[in-house]
C-alpha cells in the first residue's frame, strides 16, 4: 500500500472524509482502477458530496461496468442521497442492487434492496429480500432487525421478537437495541425501554440519540432530575445540534422552569446539525 | 451484645469499619484510598483482581474464592487445591450449613460481621435473619417510584428478590446513566444488581472486617420516621393545593392522588413503620406532575403530545422518532443498513488489497 493510500486510509479512519475524498480522487486519477474511484466515490458519499459521489460512481462503471461492487455502491448511493426526486432516487437504487444481484448474491446486497422496498413502500418484496438474505446467512443480524421494523405497524411482538433474536446475535448491536428500545417506550414497557437506551450508551458512550431517548424515558416515568442530567450529557457532545437544545427546552418548560429553559434556547448553537 | 461482651467499633472519615476492640484486644483493618479492604493489619492481606477479591494470604496460606451465580463464596481452597470451606446459604443469606471455618459472604457484600449476623456494605447494613436493610436506601427520596410499589419500602432488600438480584454496595439508583445498573434487567432501575454482573469490589466474607462499595462517599441515611399512614396520607392532601400553580388539582393528578391515597391504605394500613420520606416523594412527584399538568393546560410546550395523560405531556417520542429519520438522511445511513454498508466497504477494502498483492507479484 502506497503511502497516499494509507493517509486516505487515515482519514477515512478519523473520520475526515472531505480529505479522504481528496485523496482517494488523487490516486484514482493518477492510477485509473475501479475499486480506487469507488473508494473515493464512498468517502464522497460520506463527506456527503452526492455530485462527486455520482461521478467516481460513473468512472468505476466506465473501467469495469460488470463489477457487483461498483454497483452495489451506486445503490446504497441513490439510496441514502437526500436531493433530487426522492422516488427517481429509490428506483434508481432498486434497479442497481437488482443488478448487482445477477451478478452476485449477498447478503448485504439483499438488505440494501430489502431496505430500498420498505421506502418504495413495497413491505412483501421487503421482506422477501430480507428473508434470502437469512437464507443465505441465518444469523444476520441486521436482517432479523429489518424484519423487526417491517412487523413493527402490524404486530409490536413478532417485532420484539425479532430485535431480540438480532441482540441474541450481536448483544452490542446499538441500532437494535435503540430500536427496541424506543419500540418498548411506545408500548409503555418505560424501564425495560430505559434498559435499552443505556445499554445503546455503553456500546456508544457519544451516540446523541440514544441520550435524548433516554431522557425522554426518564422524563416520562417522573425522574426529572436524572433526565435534565441526560439532557446536559447529551448538549455537551461534539454532535449536540439547535435540535437537542430545543428538546432540552421543551422538557424544561413542561417541568415549570421557564427561565431554564430560556438560558438553554439562548445556548443553542447557531447551525443546525 | 454477643453473650454479654462488649464491642467496641471505630470508623473513618469515609464510614469504613476500621477498629474492631473488644476484651482489651483490637484487630485493625486497612483501606486503599478508594476504600478498597486490603486486610486485617499484621494477620492476613487479600489480593484483588478484576475488580474482585481473588484469594486470602492466611498465615502462610493461600484461601481461593469459588463463587456462586449470586457471588455469595460457597467454596474456598487452599493453594493445594484442598478444600478449605464449603458453605450454603438460606436465600437470604442466612448459613445453612458450613464444613471449615474462615467466614461468610453472602451475595457479593463485601463481608458479614458474624458477632451481629449483619452483612456490611459502606453504605448500611443487612441483616440475613431478617432478609432486610437496618436503614433506608440512602439516596434517600429518589429510589421511590411511584409506580413501583417495590421502591416503596426502602428498607426491602433486592426488592425482595434475594435468589437473582444483589446489591453489595447497599446503594439504590444513583441516577447516573452509566453506572452498572444500566447492564441489567428491569429491575436495576431501583439499584439493585442481576448475580454474576456487578463490577463492584467486593469481598470473601471472613467474619471480619469491612469490604468497600463503588461509592464509599456516599452519606449515611438520614430518615425520620414520622407517625402513620393515617398520619401521612392527609399530609399528602395538606400540602397538595400549595404546590399546585392557581390552587387547582386538575384531571389525572387527581385521579394520581386518589390511587395513591388508596394504596398506601391498603397496604400500609396499622403499619408503624411507613417513613414520612414516601409521603413526601409522593407529595414531591404529585406536584412535578401536576404542575406539568397545569403548564400543559395553559398552552404547554411545543412539540409536548397533546394526550389527556401525564406521560403524554412530557413525551416526545414522535417527535425524537422524527428527527432521527432527519439525521439519518442527512449524513449515514438509512435505518437498517448499517452493518450492510460496512460490508459494501469490507469488500472493496478486500479487492483492493487482493489487488495490491496481485501487482506486487508481477513486479
């Protein structure tokens, strides 16, 4: 591995992908390969830069048009890019990881389409590509966890079940446990909802949501005072945005303490997210 | 007390049992500056390890720990792999039956002070005859939920589920979010700890002196009790109107008050025993709620759940559920692909170094 590649490698690692990007552009442009472009179309993609990201995307296809890899990575682009036309974008998503399956079926692949039918609205072919992709792995954990989301609006147990069966799998799955989470919060189940949001902290110790789930929790079952702690903990992380401050505020109100929750709005950082 | 012969016990700063004088003899005890017990001075030293004691040096031996489900010490050996001690425990940790000598530990606290049959944290004391704390939890008010009668009396030991659950630190809920309670089930949220999870150090039982808790800072107890029942529910209802804005008690809080009133009748009722503290928690949350009530009438919060019940005024649920979804579009990814995402990476990363290895073999 050459030394540019390791900083992009770095970067990518320290999460500065606006470098990483850069830097993988550089190499790809200096040495054309596929896997490079797609390297730097994913810190694109990352960095959130969608245009750049479309653009590695179309130099990878245009070396090696056949690679399932490069594919993939135009879906999970079109999937989770926000502009444009948000339906186009999904179709678009839908046809490349229906390709990239032709060529190669994965696991991961079968979840990204799975997913990309649950926003198309399409819960049967959802759970038709989640169910292959148990087939082809059983103990997916995130396949049992998308199955789980799917059954969430018509049946709250079979759901529970299936979260359960992705944290028997993998006990330090943040996502499923905050998913589940906010899932027992609903069905009013507040303390095994609290266990939940804490485990998601240890996994996560800085993950923004979990804190202001956790103390949403708290502030419902009347346990104002560790709540507000939870709040504070949750405004102080490097990721606290305008968004956290107001929930902050919000909860202040409902608890009598106006002035608070002023000092709080006035606190709030200017730019969101 | 013990047949007629007086003990006379000496504490530190930090409430640690550090003299034990009785017939004109005296053992010491020593502790780190964490409040860890290392031992009785010029007698026997014990070796921590993970945040547990590990084994005893015992005039010239070495006593190992075997634990239980519950941590309570039931075997003990010496460095021949001989067995030293056996003990089983009652479920409240009362000694049913014991080969050897050398002591108790029961359920993780740190050691039992057989002179009184008391199991000693920093914290307070339990008593394995009884099966209950001598004192209240010491956090005092906060370990009380309302809609957990089990934190309602602060004396129950592991909420009164002593075969699963321990607590060898004597504390309740702390209300950190990151303390060990959050690595257990339901009922951690009233402090006390799932067997065979609790990273708290802990000690072999030795009769003897004082283990240490996870937060040997913690103040002692400081509950009066006052009067009855029948005593305390009118105070609830004296006390109410005051604290409520525009004198009012309106819609569930009253229907809050009514239920309470009942339960605590109903269970309490010729009890001597009920502290004042529960009425004053149930008097204190009554009114947090209460006044949210209120707040919410008046035009409430933004974004707060227009729902007639006092969990809804304070819920966001949706609107968290919401922004989530925001944030997920933002930047990451959508919800669910996570793990599918990495993958997509791991095979590039995977391809790449294939290729790497490719192109060093041809040069």
């Amino acid at each position: 591995m050459s030394t540019s590649e390791e900083q992009a490698e770095r970067a990518e690692q320290d999460r500065n992908f606006e470098e990483a990007f850069n830097l993988w552009r550089r190499l790809a442009l200096q040495s054309p390969d596929e896997i490079t472009f797609c390297r730097a179309g994913r810190a694109a993609q990352k960095a959130g830069r969608w245009m750049d990201a479309e653009e590695m995307f179309e130099e990878a296809l245009r070396i090696h048009p056949m690679s399932p890899e490069v594919i993939v990575c135009v879906g999970s682009l079109f999937l989770n890019r926000p502009d444009g036309e948000p339906a186009a974008n999904l179709l678009r998503a839908k046809q490349s990881f229906l390709r990239a399956l032709k060529l190669d079926r994965t696991s991961a692949s079968l979840i990204l389409l799975g997913c990309t039918y649950r926003e198309l609205k399409d819960p049967a072919s959802a759970k038709e590509a989640f169910n292959e992709a148990l087939l082809l792995e059983p103990s997916n954990e995130e396949a049992y966890l998308n199955l789980a989301l799917l059954s969430e609006d018509h049946d709250r147990s079979e759901a529970r079940g299936l979260y359960e069966k992705a944290i028997e799998i993998d006990p330090n799955y943040a996502e499923a446990h905050q998913l589940m989470g906010v899932l027992l919060h609903k069905e009013g189940l507040l303390v095994e909802a609290e266990y939940h949001f804490r485990r998601c902290l240890e996994i996560n110790p800085e993950d923004y949501m979990s804190h202001l789930y956790l103390a949403n929790t708290l502030a419902v079952q009347g346990r104002f005072e560790e709540a507000e702690e939870v709040y504070r903990a949750a405004i102080a992380l490097p990721q606290a945005d305008a968004a956290g401050f107001e929930f902050f505020a919000q909860f202040l109100e409902d608890i009598s303490r106006k002035e608070d929750a002023n000092k709080i709005r006035a606190a709030k950082p200017t730019q969101a997210g | 007390m013990d047949g007629g012969s007086t003990w006379n016990f000496t504490y530190n700063a930090l409430g640690h049992r550090v003299q034990w004088a009785y017939s004109g003899a005296a053992d010491q005890h020593l502790f780190d500056p964490e409040g860890t017990w290392l031992g009785n001075a010029g007698s026997y030293s014990l070796v921590t390890f993970g945040g547990r004691y590990f084994a005893l040096y015992l005039g010239g031996n070495t006593l190992f720990n075997h634990v239980n489900a519950l941590n309570s010490a039931s075997m003990r050996t010496l460095q021949s792999g001989a067995e030293a001690e056996d003990i089983l425990f009652y479920p409240w940790g009362d000694v049913w039956a014991v080969q050897g000598s050398g002591g108790y530990n029961f359920a993780n606290i740190p050691y039992r002070d057989v002179t009184t049959t008391t199991d000693i944290t920093t914290a307070r004391f339990s008593s394995p005859n009884f099966g209950r704390w001598f004192s209240p939890d010491p956090i005092g008010k906060k370990a009380v939920k309302l809609d957990d009668p089990q934190t309602w009396n602060m004396y129950a030991y592991v909420r009164n589920n002593p075969t699963t659950l321990t607590d060898p630190t004597g504390l309740q809920n702390d209300a950190s979010p990151d303390k060990t309670c959050s690595e257990t089930d339901a009922s951690c949220s009233q402090g006390v700890v799932p067997s065979a999870e609790s990273p708290s150090k802990v000690g072999p039982g030795q009769n003897l002196p004082q283990g240490t808790t996870s937060n040997a800072a913690v103040a002692p107890a400081a509950v009066t009790l006052v009067g009855t029942v029948e005593k305390a529910v009118p105070s609830i209802l004296a006390e109410l109107p005051l604290a409520i804005a525009g004198g009012a008690v309106v819609g569930a809080a009253a229907a809050l008050i009514t239920n309470l009133t009942d339960t605590l009748v109903e269970n309490y009722e010729g009890s001597e025993q009920l502290s004042a503290i529960e009425s004053v928690v149930a008097v204190e949350n009554v009114q947090k709620l209460s006044l949210a009530e209120s707040n919410e009438t008046a035009g409430g919060g933004p974004g707060a759940k227009k729902d007639n019940t006092l969990q809804g005024k304070i819920d966001r649920l949706k609107g968290l559920g919401d922004y989530n979804k925001g944030q997920s579009k933002k930047g990451g990814y959508r919800v669910g692909t996570g793990k599918s995402e990495q993958a997509v990476d791991h095979a590039l990363d995977k391809i790449k170094s294939l290729a790497d290895v490719e192109k060093a073999a041809e040069e």
